[in-house]
C-alpha cells in the first residue's frame, strides 16, 4: 500500500469512527438532553412527495415541532426514494460521513435493506423514543419488526400502516371482481377498462406482487430471499397472466398511468372501473376534494390483499440526529396518529396500540369520521404479507424486459 492510500485510509477510518462516536454518545444521552439539543435544529426529511394530503399533513407536523420544540421540518419532495438513499451513499463514499443533505427519510423495505446493508443508518434508536415505549406493541404484526423480510432492529421508527384496497364507482359497476383471476376475465369482457401503474413505482410493483401471491404454486417461496428460489419457475403463472390482461387493458397495455392519483383521475373520468391505492382512506379523501363522485366505494379482494408498515429512518451522517429523533417520536404521538388517521386528512392506519392507549386518546381515536368510502379494520379482512425486499428489483427486471415499451 503506497503512503498516499495510506493516509487516505487513515483519514477515513478516523472519519468513521468520530461519526461512529457522535453517534453512540448521542444515544446514551438522555430524552431530556436530546430536546435541549433539538432546539434550533432544522431538519431535512426527504420523503415521497406525490400526494398533496400527504404533504399538506407534513407541513401541519412541521407546524407542531416549531411550536413545541423549536425544529424546523423541511421536506424535500422526492418521486422516488431511491434518489434519497443514492445520495446518501455517494455522500459515504465521498467521505462526508457529517453534516450528510438527508437528515430523516420516509422509507420502504426495499431501500431500508439497502441502508442497512451499506451501513447507512443511524441506530438503533426507534425502541428508545419516549412514545415507542409508550404506544407500541411490537408484538401486535409481523411487520413492526421486519421490514419486507428485513429485521427492523431499532434502525427505523414506525410511522404508518397501509393496505392495497381497489375503489370503484357503484353508479356504473355493481360487483366488482375480487381477486386477479376475476379481475382478468373482467378486463377480457370490459377491454380498456383495467389497469396498472408501471414498474419500477412502488403501486405497480405492489400490483405484481398481489397477483404473484394470487397465482403462484409456491407463496413460501415469496418470503425467501430471490437467490433462493427458481425465479422463473415460481413466477411463471405472473407473467402468463400480464400477457392475458395486457393485450386488454387500457390503451391496450402500451401506456400505464404514472400512480394511484392517476388511476384515481381516470377513475373518475371513467376511463378506467378499477382504481387501486395503499392508502385504505383514499377514496373518501378524494371525495371530500371533489375529485371523486360520491357514489364510489372501497373494497378488497375475499383472499386478502398486501399490507405493510412504513417507516422514517435517520442516515448515520444526519447533521441534526437529536432533532430527527424528536420530530420521529413526535410522529408516534396520539396527536399526530389521530390527525394522520383522519381520512379527510390522510387515512393512514395508526401504529399505535389502541390497548396502550389512555381512555381519551382512545375516545378520540373512535370519533376518528370513517369516510364513507373508508372500510373499518375489520372490513379489510386478510393482509398479506410483504415477498422478501429482494422481490423488487427481480419483479422489475423481469417486467421492463417483457413489456416495457
């Protein structure tokens, strides 16, 4: 090794371990300390920005963290996560292993694993948060403690609970199908009345996988890693099926609309029967806003459909860890989970234990108005888990090949 990588090296590891130090001694502080060091700090959260109620609902959380603990939230609106975690990963390799451009980030088990894997998250600090030890039951679903077949450990912070449900307008469908196989003897009878959001947008790839799990001979297989498993063999009956409901979809399978706000515009420009969101509130909250009749509802399919929690993380060289925490635990308050929870706001499910709950944030989580497109708990029935993160990137792979234009 010649003297030049020497001191490279050297200066690196010193890097890494004064970010590694920062990191530890900010852990063992305590809740107390960690909101003396919050005060002033702005933080950067980097997070999807493809729906306006989902924004409008960040910005009234930036609100509540300025007034109650003096931290400016500022969102950086991203189409797609990735860009975040690419960012963030340059920044390592760079060696900026401080004062990093992403201070918290909305995250996906796909992108988690990848974090995780390249060592880019700040952690564990999730089980510390005053309102995780509080409300939180880990033990309540599967996918609190792993993120799509990703052990969560303590890196990221639930922040919401999402389900696949399918709206359609009563007015013009009166049974709508229920499960992939009727959905494609639908589309066969109805041409150009079906469709999908494109792969790689996380609604599309979601679509693939209900139908895999649908259609498959093999669910276990889904839960393992990609490697190790006969890909081809396994989702064979997936693309027997596309190639089926692509010749009849809308604009015969050639053009795909960008995500479920599209679907929900060709929904209501009856275009399309069929809409789909993660969001179990999405219907009604388009309702309020206009952008759907009232006459349509919600549904899911009679052998359930996928559903997962979401998460915000913190990037090892965050500039502001003790402010992205307190904004993290915030999210986690009764206050914020029931104003999340309003389906005129966002309709995202709570990851709050309703048991853990003091009787007036239970009473106050019960006068939650439903929507009337929005299905209780117990109408949305079975969820079905996540395929493993490694999934994801196969899916998409395979799909762009086959019927990317």
């Amino acid at each position: 090794m010649t003297f030049m990588k020497t001191i490279k090296m050297a200066s690196f590891l010193s890097a890494s371990l004064m970010a590694l130090s920062l990191s530890s001694n900010l852990m063992a502080q305590s809740w107390s300390e960690t909101l003396k060091e919050a005060k002033g700090e702005t933080v950067y959260f980097n997070a999807w920005g493809g729906a306006d109620n989902i924004n409008d609902y960040i910005q009234w959380a930036a609100g509540q963290v300025k007034k109650k603990y003096d931290i400016t939230l500022k969102q950086v609106k991203l189409s797609d996560t990735a860009d975040a975690v690419n960012r963030i990963l340059a920044e390592k390799a760079a060696g900026k292993n401080t004062h990093g451009s992403v201070d918290l980030i909305w995250i996906n088990g796909e992108n988690f694993r990848a974090m995780k894997d390249h060592h880019l998250l700040y952690g564990p600090f999730s089980h510390n948060l005053p309102n995780y030890k509080k409300y939180v039951d880990p033990n309540a679903r599967e996918s609190l403690t792993n993120d799509f077949g990703t052990p969560v450990d303590g890196m990221e912070s639930p922040w919401g609970m999402a389900q696949v449900v399918f709206m359609y307008d009563t007015a013009t469908l009166k049974n709508p199908p229920k499960s992939m196989k009727a959905l494609l003897a639908y589309a066969q009878a109805h041409p150009g009345r079906v469709t999908y959001p494109a792969p790689p947008q996380f609604l599309g790839v979601t679509f693939l996988k209900q139908a895999l799990y649908e259609l498959t001979n093999d669910r276990a297989a889904l839960l393992k890693p990609v490697n190790q498993v006969t890909f081809q063999k396994v989702t064979a009956p997936l693309w027997a099926y596309l190639d089926k409901l692509n010749k009849v979809a809308w604009r015969d399978g050639k053009t795909f609309p960008k995500d479920s706000q599209a679907m929900i515009r060709l929904l209501n420009d009856q275009e399309i029967d069929i809409a789909f969101s993660f969001d179990v509130s999405a219907a009604s909250v388009q309702i309020a806003k206009g952008n759907l009749p009232d006459s349509v509802r919600s549904y899911v399919f009679t052998n359930g459909t996928i559903g997962n929690t979401h998460f915000l993380a913190i990037p090892y060289n965050s500039s502001a860890k003790a402010a992205a925490q307190v904004v993290a635990n915030f999210m986690l308050s009764p206050e914020a989970q029931i104003e999340k929870q309003k389906p005129t706001v966002w309709g995202d499910l709570s990851v709050l234990s309703y048991a853990k709950l003091s009787p007036a944030d239970q009473a106050k989580f019960d006068a939650i108005p439903k929507g009337i497109a929005t299905l209780s708990i117990k109408q949305l029935g079975k969820t079905l888990p996540e395929p493993n993160s490694t999934w994801v990137n196969a899916l998409e792979k395979e799909w762009r090949k086959r019927y990317a234009q």
